[in-house]
C-alpha cells in the first residue's frame, strides 16, 4: 500500500521540476531580451528551451522508475 503515495509524489515532483524549468527559461529569456528589445520572441524561445532542459531533468531524475 505505501507504493501508491509514493509514486504519485515522484509524479508530482516530475510535473513542478518541468513546469519550474518552463518558467525559470521565459523568464531568463524575457529579462535577456528586454535588454536587446526582444522580449517576447526571446521569452518564447526560452520557454522551449526550459521545456527541453526540464524533461532532460525530469529524464535523468526519474529514469529509474
């Protein structure tokens, strides 16, 4: 019975850490490209590349699984 917590904690845990990445990325992206006056395609550009970095942390966290 304690298999049930635990894996939809891990679940849980996988959704934040890319959803986090998806963040941190446009946010990373927008602050860079308010600089150079490309803020949105920038922010966007980032949000991609936070969701690309976020399965590769959500893959190497939790390939055991």
């Amino acid at each position: 019975m304690s298999e049930v917590p635990r894996a939809r904690a891990d679940a849980a845990t996988a959704g934040v850490s890319l959803v986090a990445a998806m963040i941190a990325g446009a946010v990373a992206g927008y602050g860079l490209g308010s600089l150079v006056g490309l803020a949105v395609p920038l922010g966007l550009i980032g949000l991609f590349a936070g969701l690309v970095a976020g399965m590769g942390l959500v893959y190497a966290r939790f390939r055991r699984l």
